[in-house]
C-alpha cells in the first residue's frame, strides 16, 4: 500500500519522492547530491532521514533514479 488512510499525506514516500522528482525538474540536471537533497526537503519541514530513504526507495523501486555516492541520477 502506498498511502494509508491514517499516515500524513507529507510524510509519505510518494510526497516525497515528488518533491525529489520536482528539484530534478526545477534544476534541469541529472544528478544531484544526497546533500543537496535534505537541504531542499528541510523547506518542506521533513527533516527526517526515514522519510528521505523511503522517498528514494520508492523512486529507486519505480526505477527512476539510481545511485552513485553521493549523488542521485535520473534515468528517465
């Protein structure tokens, strides 16, 4: 299940992974740093790393990105 009915909407993987997909989008680049990432979602108050690991599991399970230490590349 991705959302449960009695999970916070902002703080679930699939919010999160959006707003990783978003800072893609808004830079126009392929990779970015995992550092620059928790900076990015710390606007977003989610300043906690579970939330950040499931965001990028989820997007690394879809087959979006993948990773190379320390940073995040787009695949699609």
């Amino acid at each position: 299940m991705l959302l449960s009915k009695d999970e916070n909407i902002k703080t679930s993987s699939v919010y999160v992974a959006s707003l990783i997909l978003k800072m893609f989008q808004k830079r126009k680049l392929k990779k970015l740093s995992i550092f620059e990432v928790a900076e990015e979602l710390k606007k977003y108050d989610i300043e906690h790393y579970r939330q950040v690991i499931f965001g990028l599991s989820f997007l690394y399970s879809a087959g979006v990105v993948d990773f190379k230490e320390p940073y995040i590349y787009t695949l699609k």
